[in-house]
C-alpha cells in the first residue's frame, strides 16, 4: 500500500463561536479564538491518498490532477476568505480544525478516488492551522 | 558588530483597504486582500539588535527582556486580533507588511535600546506574512 | 476519528550510559553520545489525540488545556535541565530517544484522557531529537 | 510499539517516461515531468523501524548504523545521479515517488532488520520529491 | 528603508563543468556535481526590493506583480528544465549558483523596478540550492 | 558581490555563568540558562563568504571544501561536547551566541579566506542556538 500526499496552503479569517450558547460560555470555552473581530492562520493543508500505482502510469494519483482537485474544492472557495461567513459548504459549522478537516474530506472524497489508481482511497485530510496546532481526518488509521 | 535576533508569532486578521478611494480602486489594487469579510495570517515577526556584547554577561541584550517587549507592544495587542479595527497603534494605518514593520519599528525602538548593552540599537523589524511574502524596516543596512 | 496534535519544544542536556556496563562497552555502544561532559538538543515534542469533537465546542480537546497539560508534565521539569540528572520521573532510564517517548506518553495520558472528548485516547507522542532523529510511542497504530 | 526515524537527502536528476507509450500519451501523462532533457529534486528520505527498544542499549535500532545502512543502500547509488540512466536497482522503473520508495524498500529491509532489535521491522520509506510532493510504503498501516 | 521580499521555487537538472578545461580538471574540481548525467535541484529563489512603501496603496511593489515577473523571467524558462541546455539567457554559463544569481537580478531588473513605487531597487536575488547552499547577489550591501 | 552560504550542525551542551560573580547574580542574570547541570542545543551556524567568483570555476568557494573548513575548526571540537568544559579556542569565554559566533569567526577567518576567490572575505558568521534565538558576527554590514 503505498500514501501519495499533496500539501498546499490558504489563508483565511474566523472566529470560533457556538451561536446556540451564551456569550459568557463561548468566552469562557474559547477564550482568544472568540474575540469578536475575527483572527485567521496561513492554513496548510495535506491530501493523503493510499492505493497502488497504476501500472502503466506509475502513479497512484496524477499529483497534477490532486492539486486542481483541491485548488477547485478547498482553495479557492476559502482562500482570502472568511471561513464563518463565506464559505457554502462550512454554513452552520464551528471552524475548530476537527471540524474543518471532516467536511474537507468529504468535499474531497468523490473527485479524487474518481482521479487515482483503481481501489484507490482519500485516505486522510491533515490541516495545520498552525505549526503547532494539527488535525488530521483519517477513517482507515485505528485498531484499538 | 553583533546581530542578535529574536523570532516570534502571532495570529491576526486583516483586509487590505483605501479608505479614500473608490471600491473600484480598491479592488483593482488590492485583489483578493480586499474581500471585505477579512482574511488572515500567522505572522511570524524577527527583532533584531546590533551591537557590543556587555562585558560582565556576554549579552548584546538579554533575549528572555527582547521576548518580554515583543509580547508587551506588539503580541498582546495584534494576536488573534483584527488589526484594521482593533489595534490602537494601527490606527488609520493600511495594514500591508511594509506598513506594519514599519510602525512595529516605532513601537519597539525605545524599550528595546533601554534594555540592551551601551550603545547597541534596534538594526531591523521583519515580519513574514507567509513564508513567501516578507517585508522589512532596517534604517542602517543601505549603500549605494 | 479525529487526530489532533500539539507541538512544543524544550531544550535540555543528556548523554546515553548503561551504568550496569563497562565503560568501553559504552564508549562502542553509543559513540559520540556517550562522551562524560554531556551534550544537548533542542527536543520538539508532538503529542496527538485521537477522538471524536465534542458536538457543543468541535473539540476533541482544547489545545490551550493540552498545551497546560504537556508544560506541567513535560516541559517545566525537563526545560534547560539535565534528562540523566535532574528528572524525577526519568530516574534509571536510559535517555534514548526511544525510551523517553514511552516514559513521557505514561506521564501525559491520565490527564489528557480527562481533558478530552468523551472516549478520546492519548494516540501518541513523537519526539524529535533533532530533525533527523525521531522517535514515536503508540499503542494503537499498528496491523501487521 | 516504537517508531523510530532516520531523515536524510539525496539530490538527483530524473524524467517521467514510459518507453512502451507513444511520445504523445508520455507528454499527455506527464507533461512537464517528461521534458526530455530532465530536471532534478532534493530528495528527502524518511526510514520507519518499528519495534521494542533493546533491553541493554535502549535502542530500537541505533540510529548511527541506520544512517549508515540507508547512505549504502540508497544514497551513495542515487546522489548526483540520473536516475533514469546511472542506479542498477531502478534500471527498468519508472521513477515515480510511489515507484522510488517501493523499490527503497526493498533496497533497506533485509539490512535494517538485522541491525535493529529483536522482532523488529522496517516500517515505512517516505520519499519528499519536494516539500509539496510526496510518498510513502508501509504495508502494516492500513484497517480498512 | 523598507525590504520586500518574495519567495517561490523550481526544479530543474544541470550539472557544473567548464567545457574550455580537460575532463580531469573538470572531475577534480567539481567532483560529484560534474557527473555526466545530470543531477538536480529544488530551487528555491527569493528576490528583494528595496524602497519606500507608495503613498496611495502601502506597497513598496505589489507582490502579486512581482510574483509575475519572477514567474514569466526565471521560473517558466528554467522550471523543469536543463539549466545546461534548455535556457536561452544561460548559455555559455557554468550554472553555479553564484554565476545564477547574477544572471537572474540581471533578467528581474528592469521590470522589478518598473513595477515597484518610485525610487524602488531590486536589492537581492538569493538562491538556495539546498537549505544547505545558497548564494545571493546583492550589488547594495557592502561596507569596508 | 556575492554572497555564499553553508549551513551545517552540531549539538552541544552548555550553560551560562560568570565565574568573576556571586552565584546570586548569576541566578538572576541568566536564569535557566545558569542551571548547575547544564542544558543543551541544536546549534545550527551559517558561515557566508562574499566575494567575486572566480572565473574559470565560476565559485566565490568551493562549498565542499567550505563544508570541510567548517568541520575541522568548529563542528569537530564542539560536537556533542561541553562548550563549557571540552573546547580549547573557548577557554575563559561566557557561551553566550553572541560570544560563540565571534569566536567561531575567528577560528575560520583565515582558512576560508585562503580557500576562497582571489579577494573575498569571510563575511559572517551566524548561529542559531534555537530557531527564535540567534546571533550573528558581521565586520561589515554597517552604515548609520
């Protein structure tokens, strides 16, 4: 089995705020990242799939491919944008990293599994808001 | 001479807007940075001081002082802050980095030369926006 | 499932010595990291959770409390000391890469587990002797 | 389980080509990475060995001797080469990422499992064509 | 005195010999970068203006123009090329990084300083050629 | 002019002490720094040359036989040692940065003067005792 991953970058505005809650409790739970004016990250993002090369290509996925497939998906809908105000597919969602990297992953899901080798997965979306601060979706990575 | 140099961070949302202009002008300048709902970045921001080394510690300046004067006058101000709407010093400022390292410059120069050894000076401010987009103030290093 | 990781780093001296061996058995063992006057790293450690987010904040864990969790557990006792020396909890053990990752993910997992969503697990923990040297404890990653 | 990694670099040159394709199917596939006069990368190549620290050294695998199996087997053939046309181990490969570390692989397990602890095995090669692009074997992490 | 500076990246093969001097000279003062099949590199270039910010935009030059420039005049003639064969404005240049640098400012200059707020100079070129090597081309900074 | 650079490692053990000074302004003076059983670092140093390049190699300096320069006079004595105790050129020095890059530029100036083209300079020295805190000895990038 062999992990094929693209990184790439945007840069965004947001703020975490739960609107269903009081404004002492979403002060209380997020404390800087609630301040009301906004804050945002250089966001780096990396798309991992796993499957085996194509025989004839080589390639478990055309990176070239991946990379338009993100740009088209992630990038540009968020980049320079404000992911709480602009963005469709993050309506009615909190922008903590665990939130984001779900939805990414299943914004991204179809288009490259229709992209790479046959049985090919998108195995994991791992965003970094920071360089200190990570979260990675992966459905495949566990046995307890 | 010595160069010291201390390197820090600090996260922020921003757009890029004339106030005195056209929204046409605006968007034809700015691009993207202009999209009004703000967008963001991890700023990484590098102070550095020049001079002799004190005799009696072996210190141009005391780097735990410099890391104290960053935070006080610029990282407690602009982290996870809006620094077109919510820092005093910013005030009627177009937040673009050549701006900001420049007004960074002002904010840091006075405490920054009390706290170092007799004679040493504030050499630069640099600010990366992203690690691909950096700007600098440095009133000494030029000849032509 | 979620993995959500925090980065921070410490710096601190050490030197690798089995003092139930001869000295020349150590000299062969472990070279140059064996020599009596100690060297140092700047250790960067990377600890990971895994988890579903908590549905009212979209955390698995609030990486302010996991950064509190890994200065008290981690940091403040090994900062700027010496790992053979000065470390109550690494008494007897070889600092080795490989033996500190153990000993540091047994220190964090209670609290962190406590910090969590409901059902996350303390993943991993990752440590970088230098950025070529890494090692990395997890009890759950593996299916041979 | 420990993981233990070893990272270091090579710099070659390459193209991607598949001589049993047409000309126009090799520039379709590949595009740039077909040019035919080559272009070349810093590699970066990350070895994995996973297993249970040594009772007496502490040691998984001694990172010395790793670095010293990994620069054998895999850079002293490839640096400042072609791969296309200068490594005996690659000759009839396609030198994509996915198909370098598969072969890399193989190039290092016989050696790394004999220099590491008992029960050990060498767990994945990762392979940074650049620090966008990049792949990775490991045939133990998968669950689906 | 403000310094903007923006970084992007190529990939391309060469190899270092001087074809006026014999084959032994050639191997004995080159070594393995004289090697007859190429190597390569990942590039990275950084390219620094130096000015006083425009009154009206905050911008010693846009760097979405100077991001252009860089693109038309270095990074689509040499990306995924042979420094040695495919580029027109480096014929009959031993591609060391020192004589690239130089040939770059020479190629950026005009158009820079075209682009840039009134006064402005192109300041620098610098070239990585690993994060080890790097060479940089500045005809300003220079005090005896 | 142009300028090269090398950049290498080593790690090392230190501490910060004044031994002309009580142990209470030592304590309050350095802080962690001053801790009795030392701590440590992953120096990375930057040594860059500025000269013309010569024109039948087309190099200001070979950066191999930089890279060896730097190995025999710097890397050598200090790696994985005691700045402190083990290294006779810092007999009697407080190892603060700013102190080491001054020493460490001493210690290289005439060998790499000797290997460079005909008129260069050693033109600084730069080390980074972490990737926040660095120092760097420059004789002539000055002008107020």
């Amino acid at each position: 089995m062999i992990f094929v991953t693209r990184r790439t970058h945007f840069n965004a505005a947001h703020r975490l705020n739960n609107p269903s809650k009081s404004e002492e409790w979403n002060q209380e739970t997020y404390g800087k990242c609630n301040y009301p004016n906004w804050h945002g990250h250089n966001y780096i993002i990396e798309v991992t799939v796993a499957g085996e090369p194509d025989q004839e290509t080589g390639y478990v996925i055309d990176l070239g491919k991946l990379k338009k497939i993100i740009k088209e998906r992630i990038t540009d809908p968020c980049d320079h944008r404000n992911l709480n105000l602009d963005v469709p597919f993050l309506e009615g969602i909190i922008p903590t990293s665990e939130n984001l990297v779900k939805v990414f992953y299943e914004q991204l899901k179809q288009d490259v599994e229709q992209s790479a080798s046959k049985g090919s997965v998108l195995y994991s979306v791992k965003l970094f808001e920071t360089e200190r601060n990570v979260a990675e979706y992966c459905p495949y990575r566990w046995t307890k």
